[in-house]
C-alpha cells in the first residue's frame, strides 16, 4: 500500500498515520523517504506511522506499507482499508476517513497426471456368463488407474473437484452393456495435506462473513477427502474376495512383455467416443497447499469373457478413462496454464489365444513368385540332366522281334557244334 500524506497549512504537531486492514493481513514492514518517520502494529487490524513533530507546512509523507496476504480466506474476494490522519494540533478543514478497496486475485498452477498399472494385460480362456461368477478373481486381471493432482503453488487451493468418467461397459443402444472395468473397490484418495481451516479461530462480526464462515464449515462438515458415488456401482455383484487368495498390490504389478505379432486393429473403447457406458463420479479435495499432492486410485478387474467372446482377433483393446479438474469460480483462482487440468488413463489389453486369431492370408505377389521360382528351378534341373546325357542312356529292347532274333542266333551256334 501506497500512501501519501499532505499538511497545506500550519505545522502539526504529534503527527500520525492510521491504516487499518482486514485481520486476514499481517503488517510486515514500511518504507519511508524520512527516515525519521516510523510505522508500528498496534493490534492485528491497526498499523500506526509517525509522520512528524512538528509536521511542518508543505511538508509530504510518502510510505509503502507491505502486508503478508497468508491467512486470507476463501470467502474474502475483496479486502477494506480506512487510512486516516491526525494531531494534537486543532484541524481547519479535517478530511474524514479515507476508505480503499482492493480486489484479491488468486494465482495457482493446478495440474493433473494419470497412471496405470499394469500397463498391458492379456484376456483369453473360456467364455464365463455373470451368473458363473463366484469370486472376484473369476472376472479377470485386476488394474489401477490413478491420478494425480499437484498444486504448483504459489497460493493455496482450498477446495476442488475432481470430476472422473470411468468406462465399466461396453458401449451400445441398449440401457445395459457388457461389463468392461469392473469396479470391486471404492476409489480412495491418499494424501498427507492437513485440511483443518483456521478460518473458525477468527473473530467476525460483518453479517457477510458470518453467513460464508457458517457455509464454509458446514461444507467442511459435509465433504472429505474422498470419492462420491453409489455404493451399488461398486462391486454390483456382490462378489466376495476368494478364500485365501492373497494376491500382490498393484502398485507393484511391472508390465508383462507381449510376444504376439500385432498387426490387425485396434478397438477403442473410449467414454468421449461413446463406445463405452461411463459412470461419473467426483472426488472432493481440500486445502491443498503449494507444491502438495493428492492420489485418487480407482481399482477395478478387467471382464476377461466380453473381450474373449467378443474381440478375440483384434490387435489390442484400448480401454480409456478420463479425469478433468474445476475450481470453483468463488475462490477466484487464476491459472496461467490449464492444459494439464485434464488427464487420460489407458488400459491396454491384448489377446492371449493364438488359435482364437484366424491365419494371416498369404498375399498373391508371394504366390506368384513361389510359382515363377518353382519353374525356373525346374528348368534349370532338366537342362543341367540333359547337358550330362541323363536322356541319352542305351535300354534293352523289350520289343519281341528282339527276343526273336536273339533266340535264333543261339539255335545256329547249337547246330554248328
């Protein structure tokens, strides 16, 4: 705060300078062209400067007064200062009091990151119908989406919403899909921001900040750290975890290398695209300070029989969910980048039956060439016989004039003996 202060008639004497503020602002120091005139905090609303003894005629009073805005709260979009001047010296013409109005603009880099885990997984095996489900390990491979919502800072977000759309059937015109991400657990959210508000320990005695404090804390009562959706949209079925079966964590599942040649298409299965039926759910986080985090995790198990039964020859499935970040318009926060406000997770799931994909066909050029090469070799081995004289051989007359004349020699050389 810039404030300026005039005597255009006779010296004053006991000079001073009054500023009060709201209590959210703390009073942190001054700077004054005269170093002999000082400013104090009195209480936490009222700084108190001396401009002078005497404050002579003509006389200027320039000081810069700097206020910590930290403990201001979500309900104050703007902040009242009253600046006033007096003296022990009796005033001609007072001035009354000076009253300012500034309006609080918050800054704050907000951004999304989502993760999955596995990041790959295969479907395959026989066709399950839903009645065939006994635990939740009969559905298939389990995954985790996770996002994440990081505040860059430089100013606290009291509250925001994390609107998530997750992809749990297959997309069609009937009221009910096959299942797709099925969800056995209610998304959690992990953070270590304490989100305790000091706004009750304040004193306030304006009727409008009563009534925002008393909705503040009733909204605080209300909402948690947590996600917000039926319960019959978790684990539908009822399907109870298998006795014994104690399977890893998923944060620790690496992704499983694919042997397979892909070279079909892809199937997408995506909540904007409607090929997949979303359910829509908000996760509500609090005070989330300058350069904390929060997790939401969403755990579900992929329906392996709606792809083996339904895309067995495709290259892979993609299976995308979606999370945006809003801010509600009251707090006033202002972004410089919203590109990050809104993140995707994709599960990729491939098939794992070879016999299940029909044989690639062969391509005519190569049966062209297999033919071409067969009859050129073909000639070339008949040629390399004939130069040897493979078909020049000397074969005995089978022929019975043959035999004859054969027979008759013999009868001659028995009657010359």
């Amino acid at each position: 705060m810039y404030v300026i202060t005039n005597n255009f008639n006779e010296s004053a004497y006991e000079a001073q300078l009054f500023i009060s503020h709201p209590p959210s602002l703390t009073y942190i120091s001054h700077i004054a062209e005269n170093k002999r005139q000082t400013c104090i905090r009195t209480n936490n609303t009222l700084v108190v400067c001396s401009i002078g003894n005497p404050f002579k005629k003509g006389d200027v009073a320039k000081i810069i007064l700097r206020f910590n805005p930290e403990g201001l709260e979500d309900y104050e979009s703007h902040l009242k200062f009253v600046v006033f001047a007096n003296s022990t010296s009796e005033e001609k013409k007072p001035q009354g009091p000076l009253e300012l109005f500034t309006n609080v603009i918050r800054r704050a880099e907000v951004g999304l990151t989502g993760a999955v885990r596995p990041e790959q997984v295969f479907y395959g095996g026989e066709v399950k119908g839903e009645y065939a489900m006994e635990y939740r390990d009969d559905i298939g491979s389990r995954v985790l989406h996770s996002y994440q919502v990081t505040n860059k800072g430089p100013w606290s977000v009291s509250s925001l919403v994390v609107s998530i759309e997750w992809p749990f059937q297959v997309g069609n015109d009937k009221p009910q899909g096959k299942w797709l991400l099925y969800l056995d657990e209610k998304p959690i959210v992990e953070s270590l921001v304490n989100y305790s508000s000091p706004m009750a320990s304040l004193v306030l005695t304006d009727s409008s900040q009563l009534t925002a404090l008393k909705s503040y804390q009733t909204k605080l009562s209300l909402d948690s750290w947590e996600c917000h959706l039926p319960d019959n949209e978790v684990n539908p079925l009822g399907l109870p975890q298998r006795p014994g079966l104690a399977e890893p964590p998923l944060e620790a599942l690496m992704t499983q290398p694919s042997n397979h040649t892909r070279t079909k298409r892809d199937t997408e299965m995506n909540c904007l695209l409607g090929t997949a039926k979303c359910i829509k759910f908000n996760c509500t986080l609090f005070n989330l300070k300058k350069d904390h985090s929060a997790t939401i995790k969403i755990q579900a198990r992929l329906w392996n029989s709606t792809l083996v039964e339904d895309y067995p020859k495709v290259n892979q499935v993609n299976i995308t969910s979606r999370a945006k970040i809003h801010l509600p318009e009251s707090l006033n926060i202002r972004q410089t980048n919203t590109q990050d406000d809104e993140a995707y997770v994709v599960t990729t799931a491939f098939p794992d039956l070879i016999d299940q994909q029909e044989p690639e066909a062969v391509p005519i050029w190569i049966i062209v060439v297999a033919v071409v090469a067969g009859l050129l070799l073909l000639i070339l081995l008949t040629l390399v016989l004939w130069k040897l004289g493979f078909f020049k051989r000397r074969r005995p007359d089978p022929t019975l004039s043959g035999n004859l004349e054969k027979s008759h020699r013999e009868d001659n050389g028995d009657y010359s003996s």
